[in-house]
C-alpha cells in the first residue's frame, strides 16, 4: 500500500503516504480537516513512516508537507468552473 522505502527523501516518503490516503479517503477529506485533526493526521504520518523505515521524521515537516498539499487542493479546486 505505502511505497517507502528508507533510502528515499523525507519528502517523498510524506508525499507517498498522502498520496495513497488521498486515493483512498479522496481530496475533500484532507481539506475538511481542521487544524486539531490536522496535526493528528501529521503524527499519525509521522508515526506510520518511524514504523515502516526506523527513519525518524519531524513533526513539523509533516504538517508542512500537508499544509501544502491542502493548498495545492484547494487552489485546483478554485480554479474549476462552478457548474
């Protein structure tokens, strides 16, 4: 399900997890999370990949990578027509 590996960067490891929970919980999940369950969902991440590769990984950097993921959402979502 997570393709991570130890040898890959922080980043890509983070982007790998939100990718395969993007595919499957989908866009609006990630956006309708507040900042509580945000930062919940970035040491679950955090959690995950210390598990997975014995690579530790800041807080931190997580929520950043989903703060701009959410960003990127939202952005892409605004520049689509309204039907």
């Amino acid at each position: 399900m997570y393709n991570i590996k130890s040898t890959q960067s922080v980043a890509t490891q983070v982007k790998n997890v939100l990718k395969a929970h993007l595919e499957t919980n989908g866009e609006n999940w990630l956006i309708t999370l507040g900042y509580g369950p945000s930062n919940d969902y970035a040491q679950s991440v955090v959690s995950l990949i210390m598990g997975l590769t014995g690579t530790y990984v800041r807080f931190e950097t997580v929520a950043r990578y989903i703060r701009i993921e959410k960003a990127r959402i939202r952005a892409k979502q605004a520049a689509q027509p309204k039907a």
